[in-house]
C-alpha cells in the first residue's frame, strides 16, 4: 500500500510547544504507571494521520497468524 501522509501533512500537527506541554503535563503519570511506564493519551493523533497509518497495516483477519513450516511446530 502506499501512503497519502505527507511528511509536511505529518509535521503540520506535531508542535513542538504542543508536544513539551503534553510531555510535562504526563510525567508523573507516566513514571508512576503500572505495572511499567506507560501512558495512555486520547486523541493524541488527529483522524487523518490515524487513517493513514491503518491504511499500512492489513486487517486481522487477513494475515496468516498461525501458519506453520516445520512440522514440529504443530500442535
């Protein structure tokens, strides 16, 4: 598949000013997360970016998960 995302697309939301403030605005949160350093943040990417990087990837049911080529590997 081939992208629509632009780098200047990419670029146009992510503010650096923005981006300081969310990171400060989360680090207590962040280090002190369970059971590892994690944060969750909603929204954070606008739906066009969103759109674009699920156009990349293929859907679930499309991908051979569980596909053996040894015979040992069945079980």
């Amino acid at each position: 598949m081939t992208s629509t995302l632009t780098t200047s697309a990419l670029m146009s939301f992510m503010d650096p000013e923005y981006l300081d403030d969310l990171a400060s605005k989360n680090h207590e949160s962040y280090i002190t997360a369970e059971p590892f350093p994690h944060i969750i943040i909603d929204n954070f990417l606008p739906e066009f970016v969103l759109d674009a990087i699920l156009e990349e990837f293929p859907e679930p049911g499309k991908i051979g998960w569980k596909t053996f080529d040894d015979p040992s590997q069945k079980s």
